[in-house]
C-alpha cells in the first residue's frame, strides 16, 4: 500500500541554462520518489518526451525537477502549454503512481542586476586597460626624451 502523494506546482523555462525546471510538493505525510516529464514537447518538428530521473522528496517539501531541453524561440512560443507528468511512489523502484497537469511556461530571462553586473565588468575592463595603454604610452614617451 503507498501513501505518497505528489503535486505539481510549476513550470519554469530558463532561458539562459537552457533547462525545464518542474516544481514538485509532496503533499502526502510520507518521504517518496519522483521523475518529471514534459509530455509531447515539439522540439525541430517533431513531439517528443523529456525526463529527468527519480529523485527523492521528503514529506511536505518541494523539489525542482531540472530537464535540459534546447529550444528555440519559436517552439517556446509553440509550446505554450506543456504537458507535464510526475510518476511518484515511495519506492524508487515502484513509482506506481502519476500526477499529471497541462501548464504554461514562465520563462525566465536574464534579469536586469544581471545585465546592470555585466555592463559594469565591461566597463571596468575597459577603463583599467584605458589606464594600462597611458601608463605604457608615457613610458615610452619618457625612454625617448
């Protein structure tokens, strides 16, 4: 007799990892075992399954399911809405058990510290490599007079 029970909470696309990231809650009162799948993914025309191994979930926590998955722009726009499908047991052996949802994808981009962090890297290179350039150009200068 199995007592798990599993959610599904969400479904995040990053962008910049390139990853399908599948929250799921164990919702029941015991530790158990999960494996995500996004259902009927069409990547390059064609539908496709994407898994991501079994892995456990104590009771009452939630776990982040990560699958890699390159996609372009235009199947993300495709692929608005994703099945998604969670075998669970409290076996690893014996996930007996499915939890299934249709969700939209939040996808996550770059965020704007990341891009302001970046911007300022470049900038600061760029100014100790202005300071490098005079520093050798004024002793140059120098070992001429």
């Amino acid at each position: 007799f199995d007592e798990s029970s599993m959610n599904i909470t969400g479904l995040i696309y990053d962008k910049k990892k390139k990853v399908f990231v599948v929250e799921v809650g164990n919702t029941g009162a015991v530790d158990a075992f999960a494996d995500a799948e996004l259902a009927d993914l069409v990547v390059v025309g064609e539908k496709r399954t994407f898994g991501s191994g079994a892995s456990p979930i104590k009771a009452g926590e939630t776990k982040r399911f990560v699958i890699k998955v390159d996609i372009t722009e235009d199947e993300l726009a495709k692929n608005d809405r994703v099945n998604v499908r969670v075998f669970y047991g409290e076996r690893e052996n014996a996930l007996i058990k499915l939890s299934e949802a249709s969700l939209e994808v939040f996808i996550k981009e770059a965020s704007r510290v990341q891009y302001i962090l970046a911007g300022s890297i470049v900038v600061l290179a760029l100014l100790l490599f202005k300071r490098f350039l005079l520093q050798l150009l004024k002793k140059l200068l120098k070992d001429r007079l």
